[in-house]
C-alpha cells in the first residue's frame, strides 16, 4: 500500500465526489478518479482499487498523489501527459469551439470529429491533428457538434407576459375548495402488441420480447391534476374532438367537484379547449349551466411548460406507459391502477415558479416601455 499519500477526505469533499460517481455525468476518466478517492478514502489498497476499477496500479498512485500535492480539482482533472505541450494553443483551441458551433460544410448533414480536424489543419499551420484530440478539447468545453436538441423559441410579447403572470398568480394563491385550481391536458398513446409471446426472466437470465411488434392503431388520454387535493384522473378516449373536450368539462362539473363554486381549469391553447365546445355539443342551456362553474386560463403559446399537468403526464409515461400495451382496454386497466396508487400516496408538484422569478429571469425578454 502507498502509505506516501494518504487520502483523507473531508464531509464536503466526499459528499462532492458520492454526488459526482450517482449522477453518470463526467467523463468516464473523471468518474474513475472520484472512484479511486472514494475507496482510498475508506481504506482501501492500491491494488485492491486497482482491481475493481480495473486500472493500474499507476493511475491510482498518480490521482492520490494530486489530491495530496494539488488538491480534489486537480486530482479530478485531466492534463497533459509527460513530455509535451498541448496540441492546440488558446488560440486554435477557440477555432475549433467556432468551427464545431458553425454550419457543416456543404453536402454534410452534421460535424464529425475527423471533419473538425481536417478542417482545422486546413485553417492553421498544424500539420496533422487527430481526432483524438477534438473530442478532448470539445469535451472540456461540454461540446458535441454532432448532437442538436429541438427547442421551441417562443415570441415573449405583452400578449406572452399577460398571459404567463396570470397563471403564475393563479398557482400562487392558497388552496380554496370551494374555488380548485385544475390543470388540464391530454396526450396521444401508440397501442402496440407483440408479434411473438415474450419469454419471462429466469435466475440468470432477463426477460426476452421480440423487436417486431404490432401496431394496434391509438387512443387518447384526457388528464386532470389538482396539486393541492394531490389528486389526478385519466380518462381513455378514441379521439381527441370538440364533444370529448366538452364531456370531461361536464365530468368535471358534475363528478369530480360537485361542490365547487367555481373550478379554474389552466389548460393550453389548443382548438377544442374553448366555451364553443360545450355549444356545439349539448344544448345551449346545458352548456350554459356547465360553463357557469367554469373559469379557463390559457397558457401562452409555445409555453405549455406552465401547465403543471405536464409534468405529471412525463411522471404517468415513466412510471406507467414506456412499454407496449396491446389495446385500449388494458391501457385503461394499466392507468386506473396507476391513477389509484399515486393518488393514495399523495404525490404532487412543488411549483416555485413565481411572477417575481419571471420577472428576474426573463426581465430582459420582457416588452420594453419607454419612458
């Protein structure tokens, strides 16, 4: 055992390196070296480290040796190896963030590593670089060129802020039976079966499903959350139309809040989700009635991460829907079941959203008035 440099972590220090090695975010080497501070700080050997890691005994020595010399961040940190400089210096190493962050060249869907260093070279006065090299240099910047995530930019207008800081306001009013706030949405479900009979797990062995499966067309599902009554309901649907819209208006009327004076339904701003729903499906004095007990705020478009249900739904597919369900009757089976048990063991959404918290974090986005 190197009893040289001895690790001996202090309460943050671990708790630091505990959360680094459950998150799976770092670098596969960074991971490694809180691993190897984590066991050197419980008393383990070398060679004990090094073979349940599955590195040298070297690696271990040189990462214990940092963190005693140079401290936790440098033990953490990768750096040149012996004997020679960084390939690319500050100045080429911003080329290359711009050129990753650039369009790909013509005829290129996307950057790749051996692009980005071909490029370069032709840029610069290197004469070979390898792709190698990229990736560690855009891994320390947290790049990857060849990835892209869809983002919807919406337009932040007087109409956008009047609408968001209504609701805002609506969430943070307390609790009043008598007038519930209800978010409400819906999501479409793909109904697939198996083209085969899975085969169940044995000791040793995972469960087995076939890649082919059968497509057994859709449903749609109709979700209510009241986080202060920490209750959700689900209803399964064929079609997602004006008269289903207008039905689970009346279910929430007549079933679910009966003694309610006034239900505050926040909902998106999708087609069926109007007053002229109701119209068109029941009488007009049955519709009336209905609407009466009813009050909608709409989220502004492009925002439907203000609908509280959103969340909810992403819970639902999670913890109940990321599999194949063959037909309508099972998903609705499947559902009930979840709705009963999340609803017993009370769970709910703690919203800290607030119109001040808008205001600072999106002041800038905010119409500007002259003065």
């Amino acid at each position: 055992m190197n009893v040289r440099y001895i690790v001996e972590l202090d309460e943050a220090e671990r708790q630091q390196l505990q959360k680094l090695t459950s998150t799976g975010a770092p670098g596969a080497r960074k991971m490694k070296r809180a691993q190897i501070l984590l066991m050197a700080d419980a008393g383990n050997t070398d060679q004990s480290i090094a073979d349940a890691l599955q590195v040298g005994t070297s690696t271990v020595y040189r990462t214990k040796q940092r963190f005693v010399e140079e401290g936790l961040e440098a033990s953490l940190t990768e750096r040149p190896g012996r004997g020679g400089e960084r390939k690319l210096n500050a100045q080429q190493e911003a080329m290359l963030v711009a050129l990753a962050c650039s369009e790909p060249p013509k005829g290129r869907r996307r950057w790749t590593l051996c692009l980005l260093a071909d490029e370069l070279v032709a840029m610069t006065d290197l004469e070979n670089l390898s792709y190698e090299t990229v990736r560690r240099r855009l891994a320390d910047n947290e790049l990857k060129p060849w990835q892209k995530k869809m983002w919807c930019l919406p337009k932040v207008d007087a109409a956008f802020v009047a609408q968001m800081e209504e609701v805002l306001d609506l969430y943070a009013e307390p609790p009043d039976p008598s007038r519930p706030v209800v978010n409400f949405d819906e999501t479409p479900v793909q109904l697939v079966g198996e083209a085969r009979i899975p085969l169940p797990a044995l000791p040793g062995q995972p469960a087995r499903v076939d890649h082919e499966y059968r497509r057994n067309g859709t449903a749609n599902l109709f979700i209510y959350f009241d986080r202060h009554r920490k209750w959700r309901h689900v209803e399964v649907t064929d079609h997602r139309a004006n008269a289903d819209f207008a039905h689970r208006m009346r279910d929430l009327v007549d079933i679910h809040y009966p003694e309610a004076e006034l239900i505050r339904v926040v909902q998106d701003n999708l087609s069926i989700h109007t007053a002229a729903a109701l119209y068109e499906t029941f009488a007009a004095a049955e519709a009336r009635r209905i609407l009466r007990r009813l009050e909608f705020h709409y989220t502004p478009k492009h925002a439907s991460w203000l609908n509280m249900v959103e969340i909810e739904i992403g819970i639902m597919v999670e913890q109940c829907l990321k599999r194949r369900i063959p037909d309508k009757q099972t998903l609705a089976e499947q559902l009930a079941a979840w709705e009963r048990c999340r609803n017993a063991e009370g769970g709910t959404i703690d919203w800290m959203f607030t119109v001040d918290k808008a205001r600072d974090k999106m002041g800038r986005s905010y119409p500007s008035i002259p003065l």
